[in-house]
C-alpha cells in the first residue's frame, strides 16, 4: 500500500497543524536554490512566480511562445471558492463534500479538505492582482451557480474566467522575471527528468526554436504540465496540450494514477468530417436553458424543425425527471452516447442530439411582455423579444457556433454531442503534491489527487491555483529545508551527460526511421481506438483488443513514421512525433488500468457493471483505491494501491432521478 | 447541413528562418469542404506536402477556440483574415469561393521577427508586461476579496480591455507596426482598477519606454488596429492611454 503522507489529526486541522510545524528554508538559503517549473498554465504560472518572492531561484519552462498562451487560458465557466458570500448555506465543508460526492466517492479526503480551506484565499489573491470578476451594481462581486451544487459560488469574468486567471498569474510570473528571480525559457520542451541518487535533480529540455538541447539542475522540478486529454486526437484541449513531461517522469520511476479516468464533457460541437482537428466546447450553462432531445423515430431523417412535439424524446427529462438537462457530465453524456448508439442520433453523422433553446426562447418572450407591460403582442414579436434576452445571456456561445457549423442556433437547435475535456488522472502524489520520487512534483491538471473519478464544473481552476499559490510554497520547503547542505550539482555530472544522450539517440532515432506515414496519421488512428474502447463506456473485451491495437500501432509508427525537415531547426513535426510517441504509450496503460477496474465510477463506466437501468454501478468494498501504476518494462507495470479511506463522509450511490 | 468542396490556389511566405530570405510560394489545394476551418485546411496541404517529401509550412496556433492568441497570420492582406471580432483558428472556409487565390503572409513587423515561414517571435510583448504589467502584490497579502467594492462601469471597461489576447493583430495591421492598442488595453486594465492606482504612473511611463525601446512605431490614429482585433479592443483605450501618459509625465516627482 502507498503511503499518502496525510497528517494525523482532525480533517479541519490537518492542513493547519501542516503549516504550523513544516520545515522552513531561512531566505538567505532560498536565494541559492534553483527550482525548476514545467508548464505556465495556472499551476505553472502560480507556483513559479510564489516561489519566485519567496525567493527561491526559479527556471520555467514552456512549450509556447509566451506563458500566456497555456490552455488553462480556455476555461470558461468560472472557478469555485467558499466564501459564501451569497449567504446560502455554502461553507468549506460543503464544498469539500460536493467535491468528493461529485468523483464519485474516489478522492483523498485530505487533500479535497485543504483545497477547500484555501479556496477563498484564491478569490482575494486574484482580485488584489487585479482580476476583473464580474461585480453587482453595488461593486461586489457576482457569482453563479454550477452543476453537481446547490450554492452560488461560483466567482467568473464572463465567458473567460480561465484567460483572466491566467493573465493574473501570468503578470505576477513576469513581475519576478524582472525583478530577477525567474527566468522564463518560452519555446522549450522537457524531454527527460535527470534523477541522481533517486532524486531529482534536473531535466533536459529542448530549445524548439534552434533543436538543441539544455540541461538544467535544480533542488526540485514542478511539473505542471496539465492533462492527457489529447491521447484522443479529438478533445477540447489545446493542439499542444501533451502528456510529454508527466510521461518522461513515469518512465523515471513516478508511478502514474487512475489514468483511465477521462471526463467527456457532454456539449460539444460535434465533429463534422475526417479533416476535424479539435473540438469546441458549449459551455456547461446553456443546460439551463436548452433543452435536449432525438427523434422518438429510428433514423427519422427529417429537418428539426418540422418533427411535431409529440414525436420528440427528452431523453434525460424522461429518464431523470428530478435533475432533468441538468444532470452531471458523466450521466449526460452517456445517455447521448446511448441515444445515439441505438439509432436516434441526428443531422449527417448520426452521432450528434439536439440542444434546443425554441421553449427558452418564448418562455423569455413571454416574460418580455409581461414586463413591458404589452397587450396584442404577436407570436412572432414574442419569439424576437425571447431571442434578444437568449442572445443577451448566451450571445457569445451562440456566435462562435454559428461561425464553426454555419447554423443559426436562434432558429435550429444546436447539435452537440460529448467531447473529451479533462483528465482526472495523472502523476500519483502524496498530500505534498510530491511524487514517489522524491524532488519530483506534480500541480494541477497533471497530478491526480483532487477529483477522483469525475471532476465538478469551476473546479480545475480552483485545483491549479491552490496547488501553485498556496500548497507547493510550504510543501517544498519542507523538503528543500534537507538540501541546504548538499552543495548545487554543476550539469557536467556524468547523469545529466547520460540523460542528454539518451534524449539525443531517441530523436535521432524517430527522424531516422523516414517511414511513410505522417505524425498526424498515427495520432488519428490512435485516437479512435482509445475514442472507440476507452472512451465513454468500456467492456473487458474491446479493453483487451485495444491493448493489442495500441501495441500493434507502437510498432509500426517506431517503423513507419515520416518527420520533414531536420533536428536542429524550428521543427514543429519532430515535437509533435515526440508526443504522439508517448501517447501512444500512455494509450496502453490507460486501457490496462480501465480493464483492471472491474467497477464503474464517475467517467470510468465499465458496461459489465451498471444497474439494471444503466447506471454507474461501483464496488466500494473492492476497488475503494487510487491505482498506482508503476513501468516494469516494454508493455509491462506493476499496481500500487493507495487505500482510500473515508474517516468523515460516508459514501452512498449517486442517484439523480 | 448541405457543405461545398472547394479547388483554391494558395501564396504563401515561406522562409526557413531569421536569417535567409523568404518568398511566395504558389500552392494548389482540392476538395476543400467549406465546413473546415482555415488552419484545418492548411492542415490537409501540410499533410500532403509532408507524404510528398516537402517540408510542412510553419505557423503557430494552439487552443483552436480564438482565446490562447496564439495563431496569427496575414491573410490576404488583413491580420486574422476577412471576418471581423475573429481569430484565424476561427475563421472557416466558408468564407472563400471555389477557385480563390488567398495569399498568407506572417505578421509583418520589425519587433515581431520571422522564426520560420508564418510563425514570429512576439517576444516583445511579454518585455512590455515586465516593465510593469502588474500589480505588485505577493502572494498570500491580500484582503478579503468584497473588502473593496469597485464600481461596475470602471470593473466592466476593466475587463472589455483586459480581454486582449495578445496575438499581436494590432501591431501586423498599423502601417507603422504600432502596440499601441496592445499597451493601452494593458495599462487600462490596471489604471481602472483601485488595485492598479498605487503604482500608475510608473507603470504607465516604463512600459511606454519598454514599447519605444523594442522598435514598434508610433501611433497615427488611423484605427486599423481596432478594426483588426479580434476582441474587438476599442481604440478609445489609446486615448485612456495617451492621458494616463500625460499625467504620469506633468505630475511625476
């Protein structure tokens, strides 16, 4: 069994006792300790620049050309804090428990407990750095409701929470690069952790612009890399977002946990023909309003718009009269997957549902009028006034539809269907956020430890920056206080010469095997088997031909792949090949890890374990653990469990009818 | 919904980097669906050129939803292409005819040099940021988040300028390379806010100097960064900008 390292103690007390007796680095020896930060989103951005005026010397590292452009940046919806400032019941309890009860009963109570204490201190930061929140008229700030809750407490800045969050963080990174004590390497990759002793020490990174590559020390590395998401080829996630550094650290020795934990997210644009590079996301609040449905037919292949109410089905309202279109993501999306699988999937590809705003749209005008105080109003000055408030709410959704389908969603239902978008799982840390190997760390989106096995809606915002701002600065600390007296190593030592080496041989190796077959290619066909076998629902049989998929396409893209141009140049096809690589790799655990959880929970939902009307159906007496997975060699890992123990909430079966 | 394919010829700069010349080089691309966007649609040439043994044509992009301002691109001749409030990764082949010519440049400016082919470094704007882009608060000081209210016009025009995504439209539109939008929505975002007001005047006056320092032109109100923006940043924040840059300079120690 893994040890979590959870201090003892009272839950409300742990995070607390925690800081009142860790080990402190005095800020003359801060000054001489180099940390290394990978990722500028927000967990990146927070932790580096923390550090920074702590005064730690901190290297970070991105992929793109700014820090800015991390893909936190694309979050819409709104980040989650218990201030209760609406004064309806919220308070650190409740949303710990909402958080936990929202995984699906497989989260660490810990750490849950402490991102809930630190959430409200997130607020504040971010307004003092000057995060312009949406406000009331009275200058306060606004908050909104999300699913999985029954509070308000949900802090946004319109329809990109995530860009100003970013932009927070980003500045006050930039703030320390002035003052000195960051610098910034924009355009570098991690390709490989340097462990020394069985700690690390460093990483070797890739200049993309000139090829070269660089070797780093430091006392520690951060890796806050983000999510897996892309392993699909089709998500919501950014055309960079990769599982590079998380996976270098796996290959290192850092056991990788519940990687088959994969949120899809049920309102995407869907995908519209083979040229299709990524989807989009339709932000979770158009549930509120739209309402979703398929014909009652079997390929009724007539427009939208002339299906007569009655030979419509609204689905989850049928089957959910209680939640309705707001049920969470993992059971709204499986119930379209469902529709659609039997046939009532709607427009060319079948594999789409509608999203329908027409009741919304006359319930508003009606509503119009009687504000306005109207008499003799026709049907269609109604359905205008309803549409001006629908564009008033949701204007900006609606036109970043239209300009990706071509459709007017005022006059036909949108078509959705559900998209990859989060990944629960990542790098297995303790409650330091540390890996099991030590010096080795892994914040926000790239650890696993704080959603189980569905993530709440304004919850991954709220997870990276509690991680970066206000974790990591006490938690590393409490390690770097053991290093003071080993001097820094100069990257002359013969394990940074071997790791450079050995990240060299791998790249001429992949340019070398000038194959036929092009990066994207392989990442496509991986997508669909991962789409079709480890996606929305599992069975032991399709995980277990995946598995030879995955590891048939292994082989032929090692011996088939064509990468243009050359090693030393800006060569965005070699960086890509690189990740495919490694994706490919985690493909295969992740389908390894689905197999060997003969449960469902959350976004893991294996079809031989669901009740008898088709819901997740888990086994707590069983598999109440976090899967560790640690590489024993080419297509081999060995399985570390982290018991989970429960000393506060008590788990029971979710049930939203 | 019924899509057209299209048969186009493409222009595009390709050069292989800093430090050699570039040129146009003529592309021609078939059975374009309409229903893919523009970058989808280099995707497909990238493809074919890279089974062909060609080298793939550089250019950046990143999230593909319009917000990471990470794609770029000069497409005939206006940054981020023919739809207006639009980004490159959203605009959608739709928007051309069977048979068009498009011409692709990189974003054509002396402080935004050309890395390879359509992508360049805009270094400089994260140099602007650290001249005083900021607030100077630590982590871990600050007060409770309602202790101060801020009225909602100021935190409403605080956030139209902090929208900014800094893909750097602006300065490939103004025939004098200006960052001035860029600057302005930076400094507006800031001076608006009550957390921006201790350090005001000298955030405005370094990060002017850091703009002037990186070899961006100067300003002539012509407005075509305002109609480039993808974000629709208003021109009104150049004039905000002009003022706070006045103040800070006649009341300045």
């Amino acid at each position: 069994m893994l040890n979590a390292k959870i201090p003892a103690g009272k839950l409300e007390e742990k995070w607390v006792d925690y800081k009142g007796h860790c080990k402190l680095v005095n800020p003359a020896n801060k000054r001489k300790m180099e940390v290394i930060v990978v990722g500028t989103g927000l967990a990146g951005a927070s932790a580096a620049a923390s550090l920074g005026e702590l005064g730690y010397k901190v290297k970070a590292f991105c992929f793109q050309d700014s820090p800015r452009r991390a893909h936190s940046i694309a979050a819409q919806g709104g980040i989650n804090a218990a201030k209760n400032y609406q004064n309806d019941g919220d308070s650190v309890f409740r949303l710990f428990y909402d958080t936990i009860k929202g995984g699906d009963y497989r989260a660490r109570e810990g750490n849950v407990h402490r991102l809930a204490e630190v959430s409200s201190n997130i607020i504040d930061q971010c307004v003092a750095q000057g995060v312009p929140f949406a406000r009331e008229y009275g200058g306060l700030l606004s908050n909104r409701s999300f699913g999985g809750t029954q509070v308000q407490r949900t802090f946004y800045a319109a329809g990109q929470t995530g860009q100003q969050l970013l932009i927070g963080a980003y500045q006050a990174l930039e703030r320390q690069v002035a003052l000195g004590n960051v610098t910034m390497y924009a355009r570098h990759e991690m390709l490989d952790v340097v462990k020394i002793d069985g700690k690390a020490k460093g990483i070797i990174a890739r200049n993309l612009i000139t090829g070269e590559l660089e070797k780093h020390f430091g006392y520690a590395v951060l890796l806050c890399t983000g999510g897996y998401g892309n392993v699909f080829y089709l998500s919501t996630n950014a055309m960079g977002s990769n599982v590079t550094a998380a996976w270098k650290a796996h290959k290192q020795g850092a056991y990788f946990a519940n990687p088959c934990f994969t949120q899809i997210h049920p309102t995407c644009i869907p995908v519209s023909g083979d040229h299709q590079s990524k989807l989009t996301l339709m932000s979770e609040s158009l549930r509120n309003d739209g309402r979703i449905w398929v014909p009652k037919a079997k390929g009724d292949n007539r427009k939208s718009i002339d299906i007569p109410e009655e030979e419509r089905d609204y689905y989850l309202e049928r089957r959910y009269p209680a939640f309705g279109n707001l049920v969470p993501r993992d059971v709204a999306s499986r119930a379209a997957k469902e529709r659609c699988d039997a046939g009532y999937g709607v427009g060319t590809s079948k594999q789409a549902v509608y999203l329908d705003f027409a009741a919304a749209i006359e319930r508003y005008g009606k509503t119009e009028v009687s504000k306005q105080g109207l008499s003799n109003v026709s049907h269609e000055e109604i359905i205008a006034l309803g549409k001006e408030v629908v564009k008033e709410k949701y204007g900006n959704l609606f036109d970043m539809y239209a300009k990706i389908t071509g459709e007017n969603p005022y006059e036909v239902p949108m078509r959705i269907y559900p998209a990859v978008h989060y990944t629960m799982g990542g790098l297995w840390v303790d409650y330091e956020l540390q890996t099991n190997v030590p010096g080795l760390y892994a914040l926000g989106e790239a650890n696993f430890s704080d959603h189980g096995a569905n993530r709440l809606g304004a919850s991954a915002l709220m997870q990276g920056l509690a991680d970066g701002y206000f974790v990591v600065p006490y938690t590393l600390g409490n390690n770097l206080a053991d290093e003071i007296y080993n001097a820094p190593i100069p990257t002359s030592h013969p394990a940074f010469e071997a790791a450079e080496k050995a990240v060299a041989d791998r790249i001429n190796t992949l340019k070398n095997i000038n194959g036929k077959q092009s990066v994207e290619s392989f990442h496509k066909r991986l997508g669909k088997i991962i789409w079709d076998k480890c996606g929305m629902a599992r069975n032991a049989e399709g995980l277990k031909q995946a598995i030879a998929e995955v590891q048939a396409l292994k082989k032929e893209f090692w011996s088939d792949v064509r990468i243009p141009g050359e090693i030393n140049e800006f060569n965005p096809e070699l960086d890509k090949a690189n990740r495919v690589a490694d994706f490919i790799e985690l493909g295969e655990l992740m389908c390894v890890d689905a197999l060997a959880r003969d449960e469902s929970c959350g976004g893991h939902f294996r079809e031989e374990y669901q009740t008898p009307d088709g819901e997740a159906l888990r086994d707590d007496e069983n598999f109440m653990y976090v899967a560790a997975w640690e590489t024993t060699g080419e297509h081999e890992w060995a399985l570390h469990k982290e018991e989970l123990k429960y000393e506060v909430i008590k788990p029971s079966q979710r049930n939203y009818k | 919904m019924a899509h057209n394919n299209l048969n186009l010829k493409l222009k595009v700069w390709r050069q292989k980097n800093a430090n050699t010349t570039g040129a146009f080089v003529k592309y021609d691309v078939n059975d374009i669906s309409d229903e893919m966007s523009f970058l989808e649609m280099l995707d497909v040439l990238n493809e074919k050129l890279i089974v062909t043994g060609e080298e793939p044509i550089a250019f950046d992009h990143d999230c593909r939803e319009g917000i990471c301002g990470m794609c770029s691109l000069y497409i005939d001749g206006k940054p981020h292409g023919p739809w207006e409030a639009n980004t490159t990764c959203q605009l959608h082949m739709r928007a051309f005819k069977d048979g068009d010519t498009i011409t692709i440049e990189p974003w054509r400016s002396n402080a935004f040099p050309i890395v390879k082919d359509l992508t360049v470094d805009r270094g400089a704007f994260d140099r602007i940021i650290q001249a005083g882009g900021y607030v100077s608060v630590n982590t871990g000081n600050a007060v409770d988040g309602n202790s101060l209210p801020i009225n909602k016009d100021n935190a409403d025009a605080s956030f139209a300028a902090a929208m900014c995504i800094g893909c750097g439209a602006c300065v490939a539109a103004c025939k004098n390379s200006s960052a001035m939008l860029f600057l302005s929505a930076k400094v507006s975002h800031l001076a608006l806010l009550p957390q921006g007001e201790p350090e005001r005047k000298s955030r405005v006056l370094n990060m002017v100097a850091q703009m002037d320092k990186e070899g961006f032109g100067s300003c002539t109100n012509t407005g075509a960064c305002e109609a480039a923006c993808p974000k629709e940043i208003s021109i009104a924040n150049i004039a905000r900008l002009n003022k706070e840059y006045l103040r800070a300079g006649l009341t300045a120690e």
